[in-house]
C-alpha cells in the first residue's frame, strides 16, 4: 500500500498521507478493542459506548466546522445524514461486532481488507470511474494476502 501511495502521489509522501497513516493506527486500536468487547456485551451497546467517549472530539470538530464554513441545510442532505448515521454507521455496527465476536477479530479485520476491492469494482460498474493500472494490481495484492492468512489461520 505504501509503494501504490507513493506511486500516486508522485513519488514521495505528503502530510495528508502521514495524518492518514496515524488515524489507521488509532483506528486499529479501537477496531481491535471494540473486538475484544464484542465478545463481553452486544455490539450496540460496544458502539453506544464508542460513540459517548468519542462525543467531545466530535462535538469540537463540528463546532470548527460550523464556524469556518458556511451552512446549507437541505431535506436531501438531512436524510442522507440521517441515513448514513443510522442505518449504515450505527446499524451496520450491530452486525459487524456481532461478527467479530463469532469468528474474531483477527480473521474479521483480514476480511474487511477485500473492502478497497470491492469499493473500486463498485465504482467502475456503477459509477464509470476509471482505474490507474495500479489500482487494480494493488487490490489483488491484497486479496491475495488476505487468501494466504485465512488459509494459514484454518
């Protein structure tokens, strides 16, 4: 992944990247907490709680962007928010952490990475996006370390 990042990005790395890769690493630690809670109480009391102890981080980051970009309130953009918070955040929690307790986190978070392959097939079919030649090489990539550590866990 680090080599097709610095393939796009012309060769060298940007603060962008670099803030990108601490956030994968906090989000790992969480992933992996939330997990090892799954297996204790159900998953939507493992997001309630994640969400209530993310509140004050969210809460500054809404205020900053209330106050340095302007508000456009529309029906359309409040059912997607609502749409997005509800049904595909918060509710597709329930069955991803009842998941991870099922088959454990390890072998869960190994499946989530077919995700990127599955988002780029989505967007060429749906959306008519056009790949670079190295999205496609990068994802298989992965798929194929994804094969070889399920097959080597079984």
């Amino acid at each position: 992944m680090v080599v097709f990042t610095v393939g796009q990005s012309g060769g060298g790395l940007s603060t962008a990247d670099l803030f990108l890769f601490g956030a994968l690493v906090l989000c790992a630690f969480g992933y992996a907490e939330g997990g090892r809670l799954a297996r204790e109480m159900s998953g939507w009391h493992v997001i309630g709680w994640a969400l209530v102890l993310a509140l004050p981080v969210t809460v500054a980051f809404t205020v900053f962007g209330l106050v340095t970009e302007p508000l456009h309130v529309t029906g359309e953009g409040i059912a997607g928010l609502l749409y997005v918070a509800l049904i595909s955040q918060f509710g597709g929690f329930f069955a991803w952490y009842r998941g991870m307790a099922e088959i454990g986190v390890t072998r869960a978070s190994q499946l989530q990475l077919a995700q990127p392959l599955l988002t780029l097939v989505w967007a060429v079919l749906l959306l008519g996006e056009h790949l670079p030649a190295a999205a496609p090489v990068t994802a298989l990539i992965v798929v194929a370390c994804i094969v070889v550590t399920q097959r080597s866990k079984s």
